[in-house]
C-alpha cells in the first residue's frame, strides 16, 4: 500500500481501515507504518507493524502482529537489529517493559528514543 489512508466497507458489512506512512529522521533512518483496524458490530480488531531501519534499510526493531489483527492492547512481539531476533512479550530481556498497548505514538517514541542514544527496553 502506498502512504495514506483508505477504508472500505466489506459485503459483512464490517469496516476495514488502513493506514501507511513512511517516516524518514533527519538521520535518514526510516519508520515504516502499516496499521489495519476491523470494526464489525460491537468488535474492533487492530493489526500492525511499526519497522525501524536505518539508512541501508536494516533493521533496528520491528514491532508488529505478523499481520493479524487482534482486540485492542493484545501484546505484539518485537524483532531487533539486523537478524531481526524476536522478542515476545513477557521475555527477561525486556526487563519488565510490556509489548501491550502498542501503537503508533510508541513506536514513534521508541526511534525517538534509539536517536537520542538511549538504550531500548531490550537492550
């Protein structure tokens, strides 16, 4: 998908959104975002995936739900650097930071964050 935002509307009448955006830092690092929200009746699920490179477009961390969707605030996982080692929620290396509640303004902290020199939660 290109950068931007659609929604369609299913023949289940259940509602698909979609958001893309590209995020390049003054240091040439790129965010890369691909959020999906399903509304359909009283259900709202969330998928997504937040992709941190650098420059050469290796990877730094990749949150994300592998392309599904789930209710709202379900824990994701996290992949990091180059060999995109995963991390689930819940492992001794986050040091007690949860993978629940992910969202964009997360993530976006997260790069803000990895720019400054400050350590992640699994570093």
């Amino acid at each position: 998908m290109t950068d931007g935002f659609q929604a369609n509307r299913s023949a289940d009448n259940s509602i698909r959104a979609t958001w893309a955006a590209e995020i390049t830092f003054d240091t040439g690092d790129v965010l890369e975002v691909l959020e999906t929200h399903k509304i359909s009746g009283s259900s709202v699920q969330f998928g997504f995936n937040y992709h941190f490179m650098d420059v050469e477009r290796k990877c730094r961390f990749r949150l994300d739900t592998h392309g599904q969707e789930y209710p709202p605030g379900e824990p994701c996982h996290v992949h990091v650097g180059e060999n995109e080692q995963i991390v689930e929620n819940g492992s001794g290396r986050l040091c007690g930071y949860g993978l629940e509640r992910i969202d964009f303004l997360v993530a976006f902290h997260l790069a803000n964050q990895f720019l400054k020199g400050r350590k992640l939660p699994w570093d």
